[in-house]
C-alpha cells in the first residue's frame, strides 16, 4: 500500500466500514461477550507533504486518580499511545502510508484495537461510556 486509497480499498476488502468521511473513516470491531470497539482510520499529512495514516479508538473518560495506572499499561505496548482529545482519551497510533505494507497496517489497527478496549474496560467500565 502506497496511497489512500489503496489503504482504503484494503480495508474494504478485510474489514467493513461503518462511516466514510473520505479522508476518514470508522471501523467498528465485534468483540464478543457483549463489546465493540470503534476505531477511527485518519490521512494526515505533515508540512513537506508526507502522508500518514492515523489509527485511533476511544477509551472514555479515565479518572485523574487513574490515569497513570493506564500510562503505565500502555508503556508496556508495543505500539499505541494514550492521549487525550476533549475530555475523552483514545489510543492512537500513527504511520507513514509511503511504503507501509498490509501488515504493516492490519497489525496495529488490530493491536491499537485490543488495547482501547482493555483500558476502556479496566478503567472506563466499559462500552457505556
């Protein structure tokens, strides 16, 4: 995959869109047990024109006196961090689209996935929020 779209024609072909804002897009992932995790696919581009793909999903609103106990979790990720965007954190993880393979793609997005929803659960307490 060398461009946008042809992130977006992957995508496509592996997974199932929910929202398509053309420079993004939604993904919303069945977990089992009751739980679904969304997770929103961006085009960035820097200054000099390179362009990135953004990988991020909601965790909620994680309470002040929790916050580095999920710092912590996350440093022990191999890829993803936690930031904040409002009062809501995400977990988010970025790449340049140049020369990033399908793997390069799918691994993250399904790591970047994995961990919103175990940090959503353990200090959120769940997909209400």
């Amino acid at each position: 995959m060398a461009t946008w779209e042809q992130v977006k024609e992957f995508v496509n072909k592996n997974f199932k869109i929910q929202k398509d804002g053309g420079d993004s897009f939604n993904i919303v992932f069945d977990l089992g047990d009751n739980r679904s995790q969304l997770v929103n696919v961006s085009k960035a581009q820097t200054k000099n024109g390179d362009v990135w793909v953004q990988i991020y999903s909601p965790v909620g609103t994680i309470r002040q006196d929790k916050l580095n106990n999920a710092l912590e979790d996350v440093d022990s990720a191999i890829c993803g961090g936690l930031v904040k965007l409002g009062d809501k954190h995400f977990v988010r993880h970025c790449m340049l689209i140049e020369d990033m393979s399908a793997d390069e793609f799918s691994v993250p997005l399904l790591l970047i996935t994995a961990i919103a929803d175990s940090l959503e659960e353990k200090y959120v307490g769940g997909d209400q929020n």
